[in-house]
C-alpha cells in the first residue's frame, strides 16, 4: 500500500499550478525542435501540456555525474515521455517516482548466475535504463533534442524507448505486452503477431550480418541497417522489440507500417494514436501552405 502512495501521481490542483508555471516560450522551443510532436490538433496540444505538468509535479528529478537538471530538461524529457500516454492517462506512470538524467552514455552493472548456480558481473554501456517500481535512466547527450540533419538520430527516440518499458512493466514483469484492457486486442492475437514480426526483424538482422558482418553502430553499419524498420537491438528480445517498436511507431513510422501493417495496427490500437496518419496530415498542410 505504502509503495503505491509514494508513486501516486500529483493532485490536479498541483498540476494545475505546475501548469500555470510552464514557460510557454520554452515549451514552443522545445516542441519545435521535437518534429515527431508535430501535427497534434489542438485538444492532443493541451493534452500534452497537461500529461508534461503532471509528470513534471509527480517525479523527482536527480543528475548523475555532476550534471544539473535543469527546468528545460526536465520538461523536454516529459514532452516526450508523455506523447505515448496522450490518450491512456497520466495512471499508466504511476507506482514510482525517480528520474536519474545522467550528461552522456553510462556505464549499468548486472549480476546473472547460470545454469550451474555460478554468479557473473556484467558491465554495459548505455543511453537509459528502467526498473521495475523504480527509477528511469537517462543520458541527456540522447535525450535531448537532435539536429534534424542527423537522420539516424531523428529516427530513434531513447526516451520514449525507456517509458515504453514502463508501459510494459505497469502491470507486472515486462514481456513484450502491456495491459490491454479496453483495447479490443485479445492477448493472443497481441503475442503471435509480436512474435511473428519480432522474428521477421531477427531473421533480416542475420541475414544482413551474414551478407556484410557489421557494427551496427558503426558508420558503416548504420548504411547496411537503415533499410531496417528500426534500430537492429530491437531483435535482442521481444521486451527490447516492443520498446523500439514503440520507439519509431511514434517518430519514424511509415517504415514501420509498410513493414508488417499488422504490428503497426495493434501499436495504433494500443496507444489510441495513429502517428503516420498525424505526420502525413502535417507533411501535406506544409505543401499546402507552401504553394504559389
């Protein structure tokens, strides 16, 4: 009981005064520079600056390594962590409370043990990291803002990838599916087609390594992936698939829907959203706009 009080989210009237405190300048900054929040009518606008309100009233914010949160960073990581609940409730983040925003990448330490009992130390290098009921890790370095000339940034979304895990794990272990009540989606149909698509991404990822081995992180790797509907560390599991899935379904998604249609539904069905359709909107009113 005591663990769901103490992530229990703002009351509206703090929201309300978080809301009021909102540097509407640094808000059309931030949205600016962040293309996938472009094209929200107006209601999913002032949806938005309500969930930000909200998340930044409900969470405790805390830099690592020296680094200061600021108040533009704390709202810019909100702004995006909360286009993926625009429409399921500021609920789906409650049940804890602590982000952690480190400069740059850093470094996470595991414990495993194997088949034999045997417990190993491994070390990772990494841009966020979540726990279950517990805090949200970040770099600032991926998490702010990028320069729309760096396409392979534009296309992936470290924020929205971590709270996609928080989606995951808000009823229990993450596996890839979140509660799907209310969605119309049979659990069944949500973890086939996961499955399907997932193998479908790991059999083209082995394919291209096999072909042309490559670092996909690498300059070189980047060109002999960027055909892929997303980054390749989306085939490590089908709980990283669904997060990178989540990932590019709201900030790249026209690869993702011409690639298996049927994943891109259940998204659509699932975040009550449909990001190509907003995009696609947006793109042919700035045509229009254009023109003689």
């Amino acid at each position: 009981m005591w663990d769901w009080l103490f992530g229990k989210g703002a009351s509206e009237h703090a929201v309300q005064k978080m809301q009021a405190r909102l540097d509407q300048d640094m808000w059309a900054r931030l949205h600016g520079a962040m293309p996938f929040l472009h094209g929200l009518s107006a209601n999913e606008e002032a949806a938005l600056q309500h969930a930000s309100a909200w998340f930044l009233a409900s969470k405790t914010w805390d830099g690592a390594n020296g680094l200061q949160v600021t108040d533009e960073m704390a709202l810019c990581v909100a702004m995006q962590a909360s286009l993926p609940i625009l429409y399921l409730g500021e609920k789906w983040y409650e049940g804890w409370t602590g982000i952690v925003i480190y400069p740059s990448a850093f470094v996470t330490r595991h414990k495993t043990h194997d088949e034999a009992g045997v417990s190993q130390c491994h070390s990772n290098v990494t841009l966020g990291e979540t726990w279950q009921g517990g805090p949200l890790i970040l770099s600032w370095e991926a998490a702010q803002p990028h320069d729309p000339r760096d396409l392979q940034a534009m296309h992936s979304n470290v924020v929205i990838h971590e709270f996609a895990h928080k989606l995951d794990m808000a009823h229990g272990p993450a596996d890839g599916m979140p509660f799907l009540g209310g969605t119309g989606i049979e659990p069944a149909h949500w973890m086939q087609t996961l499955e399907s698509a997932w193998q479908q991404l790991v059999h083209a990822v082995q394919q291209l390594q096999a072909g042309r081995p490559a670092d996909s992180s690498s300059r070189a790797g980047h060109r002999l992936f960027n055909h892929l509907p997303m980054d390749p560390y989306g085939a490590t599991n089908k709980i990283e698939f669904f997060a990178v899935s989540s990932e590019v379904f709201f900030v790249n998604p026209a690869p993702l829907a011409q690639w298996n249609p049927e994943w891109y539904r259940l998204l659509s069905l699932f975040y009550r959203q449909d990001p190509l359709q907003r995009l696609q909107s947006k793109a042919t009113d700035s045509v229009a706009a254009a023109a003689p």
